[in-house]
C-alpha cells in the first residue's frame, strides 16, 4: 500500500515528540501540517530506551479496537530520507509502515508512520509502565505540548497525561529549547540544500553563521539573499576569525564593517592578559577574554553600533607588518540577544487621538480645533537572564523623555515632545492648523541600542463649515456700518424721489 503523495509531497502521521512543530523543523521544515487524524487498530506504547531522550520513545502497537491519535504533516518528499535519518532507521531503530488514518470528518488516507524494531511481548496498561519502559519528564512534556499545539481531541489529552516518567527533566540534545521557543537546524556552510526561503515564505527567522573560512556558501545561500533577509526583517549573527573568507568579507561590507586582514589580530601592549606569552593579542576587555582580529566600523552610519571596543593603546595588524589602524576604531564582539531582538525591540501597543473633551476619534477634524489629544503606549521587550522576562514573554512600559510627536502634511505642521503619564502613556495636546488637508500623527523614534519605532496615523483635516463661521466680525464693523448707512441713504432717497410734488407752472393765459 504506497503512501499518499500529492505534488511532489507526501504524508506522515506523527504520534509522538513530531507532534511539536519546533521537534519537526528541526530536520524537515518544509512540514506543513494537515489536521489530526486517527490510526485504528493501534496502542500507544513505549519500549525502548532512548539516549538522546534518556528515557524510553513512543512506539504504536498492534491491537484491535484501540486507537491512536496524531497530526498530519505534509513533507515534501526530497525530505523523506531526513525523516527516515531523525526516526533512526538506518540504525533499525525505527520501521517505517504506511498506514491508512481516520481524518475527524471520516476521510481515509494513506500516510507514512514509524514503528520501533523492537518486540513487544506484553501490554500492560499504560498508568502500570515498568520503570525501565517509561518516558522521561521532558519527553513526555514534549509529547503533551505536541498535542495541545496539534489540537488532538481532549480526552486523549487527559489519556497522555496519565502516563508515568522516569523523573528525568534536566537537558536533552534535541535541537529545540522549550523555554525559548527555538528549534536549531544545522547544516555545513557548503550544504548543497541551503536555502532560506521557498515560494516566497522565508523557513528561519534567525540566521547563524559560524563558518568564518567558508569562500563560498552551497545551495541558493549568498550575500544577496542573506542581506534580503535581513532587509526582510530577519536577524543573522556572524562570527569572523583572522582566516575570514570572503564571503564573509563582502556581507560585512555590505553592513556597514570592514573586517582587518587574514592574520591580522587586536593587540595591546598596555591591557594585555597576564597569560599572554607572546605578542599581546589576549585582551581583558568587559570581565572576559579576547583574542583575534578586529573589525573596522563606518562612522558614519548611523546603523551600525559598536557593541564592545578595544581600549586607546589597542591596533589590528597583523604583528609582522606596520601598524595603521587604533583605538576605539576596533569594533570586536557582538551581543545574541540584541541581535535576535530579545533585548532593546520597541513596540507600539495602541494609539488614539480625539478632541479635548471627547473620547472618540472624530471622522474628520476642523481647523483650529481647540486641542487634540494624542496618545502612545510604547512598551520595550527586555529579555535578560538577570531578570528573567522572557520566560514570561512580558512586555514592560518604556520610559523616555525624548519622543516626539509631529503632525505631518509633506512637512510637519506641529513638532511637540510627549509627555508620560503615570498609567505609561504618552501625550500631546495640541491646536490644529489653521490649514486644511490630509495630515498624519507621525512618531519616528530611533535610538541606538533600541529597534527603531516608527507610527503613523492617518487623518483628515477640513475646513470650517458655513455654520462654523463667525457672524460679525469686530474689525468689520465700519464696512457693515457703511453697508447698512449706504442701504438707509438709498430708502430716503428713493422715498423723497417718488414722494416730493414740486410746484406746477402757471399757464400763460394767466
């Protein structure tokens, strides 16, 4: 019975850690998953003992009238053989079987499914596993998160947290973090499948590069796709070496650094090491040890932020060669957690604008309304092993007192720093112009050491109805009083006009 493939893809039906979408990316992320569904005739078991996950896997059963629940995945088939290789068939640890699964609607299809190789003699019910058959704390964690994510049907939920471990919780190579929420692919900077992106979906949000000799990256991976990654949001970390390639070269270049020489390394005559023997180049720089070459930062730029500097009496050059480049030119290390956005990203929670008075935004404003309320809650998300926030996965109210708020139309028609409010708010009251329009509330925060924040709000201005003018105008006064005297010195005129009878002539016959 051949497996359902559709499209250059095919299904497999994961019952056990694969579950986890973080457990199944790690080797197959062009899985896609497809639903639940049900495998009949089959009991969930486990057997035999696993080292990476130091207590016994998941295994299915035979038997009649029982039934395991698991998700779908749709893989593209290149992938297949990565599967077999994560299940551990080629060390016959794992058979794989294709087996036709119940969708909760009642569909059939076929899928690919793994079994272990080992005999299993006896059933006993799953609450009554002997030791030397149960899962480990954090497997077991692995397989309930799995089901939650994948929505299996929650009696069968309760059914798995009834099964015992072995107590083990403590660290498993799995590639995947639970707490951080990451799942770690490896591959050799030369891989033939390297690839970043596929129909136009990216696979990774974080890039890690630690091939600093690599000349040449393997499959579709090159400096233009990695800088349009990062152009696309994504977040790389490269760590260089005296021997960088050139590769390497060009995509710091393309950043903004110049890294020195091959061969070249940071020395310091005066901060050097006391275990440094030789020429000077293990630095005692922020309580730790460094010892390679340097990197030359664009002054200019105003992206790029030298996280830790050599002091003043430091150079790079390679030892045998003349010196040309020192001080606090020599940009040398980097920080995880900035770069993967753990620490320093900025977000805007809500904005809201109205008039004084009010609470709503109005549909259009007036002119010169009399006030306009502006509102921001800026929150900075601060992920710190001293303060622990993101296990929480908390955002905190930033403080600052140097956000501006301008009102916008081509140029800005107000420029107001906001004032913070005890609730963490930040406001601005203002009158608008005496200038009808489409403006915006713009807030453009840039700040080194922090994601740049950038808002904007749309709204129209018009301008005052006929109703909404004034009557009478003082300064017009003498125009009305000459209007209104010219109209009553045109009624007496016209009124002596018509009125006034002169005398008639005398006939000459008189």
């Amino acid at each position: 019975m051949p497996v359902m493939k559709v499209g250059g893809k095919f299904l497999y039906f994961a019952y056990g850690s694969n579950l986890l979408t973080q457990r199944i990316h790690i080797n197959n992320p062009s899985a896609i998953r497809a639903g639940i569904a049900k495998l009949n005739d089959y009991q969930l078991d486990f057997a035999t003992y696993s080292r990476r996950w130091k207590g016994a896997s998941a295994t299915i059963v035979s038997k009649k009238g029982s039934h395991v629940w698991g998700a779908l995945w749709e893989i593209d088939v290149v992938h297949m053989e990565s599967l077999d290789d994560q299940e551990g068939v080629q060390h016959k640890l794992y058979l794989p079987l294709t087996v036709e699964v119940e969708t909760p609607l009642g569909k059939k299809l076929k899928c690919r499914v793994y079994k272990q190789t080992a005999k299993i003699t006896d059933l006993p019910k799953i609450e009554d596993l002997p030791d030397d058959r149960k899962p480990s704390a954090i497997y077991l964690n692995t397989v309930l998160k799995g089901a939650e994510e994948s929505e299996l049907p929650e009696e069968y939920q309760a059914f798995l947290r009834r099964i015992p471990h072995n107590g083990y919780d403590g660290e498993v190579d799995i590639g995947i973090d639970l707490n951080r929420g990451y799942a770690l692919t490896f591959k050799i900077a030369d891989d033939s499948s390297l690839v970043l992106s596929r129909y136009g979906e990216y696979l990774y949000k974080n890039l890690i590069i630690f091939a600093p000799s690599v000349e040449e990256f393997g499959g579709s991976l090159n400096v233009d796709t990695i800088t349009q990654f990062i152009d696309d949001g994504g977040n790389v970390l490269v760590a260089g070496s005296s021997v960088t390639g050139d590769v390497l070269r060009e995509l710091a270049s393309e950043c903004g650094f110049e890294v020195d020489e091959e061969g070249a390394f940071v020395i310091d005559h005066l901060n050097y090491d006391i275990t440094d023997e030789g020429q000077h180049t293990k630095l005692g720089i922020a309580s730790l040890l460094y010892q390679g070459t340097g990197i030359l930062a664009d002054p200019e730029n105003p992206l790029v932020l030298p996280l830790l500097t050599a002091d003043s009496t430091a150079y790079s050059y390679n030892p045998d060669q003349p010196i040309k480049e020192v001080g606090f030119r020599l940009a040398i290390i980097n920080i995880i957690q900035w770069v993967f956005k753990e620490h320093g990203q900025l977000r805007v929670r809500s904005v809201k604008h109205h008039k004084a008075g009010e609470k709503e935004p109005p549909n259009a404003y007036t002119i010169m309304d009399d006030v306009v309320s502006m509102k921001y809650e800026i929150y900075i998300q601060v992920y710190t092993i001293e303060i622990d926030i993101f296990e929480d996965g908390e955002w905190k109210p930033f403080n600052a007192n140097d956000i501006q708020l301008e009102f916008v139309r081509i140029d800005p028609f107000v420029r107001t720093t906001l004032q913070r409010k005890p609730s963490g708010e930040y406001e601005a009251k203002f009158k608008i112009p005496d200038v009808y329009g489409v403006y915006q509330f713009k807030v453009d925060y840039d700040r080194v050491g922090y994601t740049r924040l950038f808002s904007t709000t749309q709204v129209s201005v018009r301008p005052l109805q006929h109703t909404q003018y004034e009557r009478f105008i003082t300064s017009a006064y003498p125009y009305y009083a000459g209007a209104f005297s010219m109209m009553v010195g045109v009624f007496i005129f016209s009124f002596v006009f018509l009125h006034l009878k002169e005398d008639e002539k005398k006939s000459k016959s008189e």
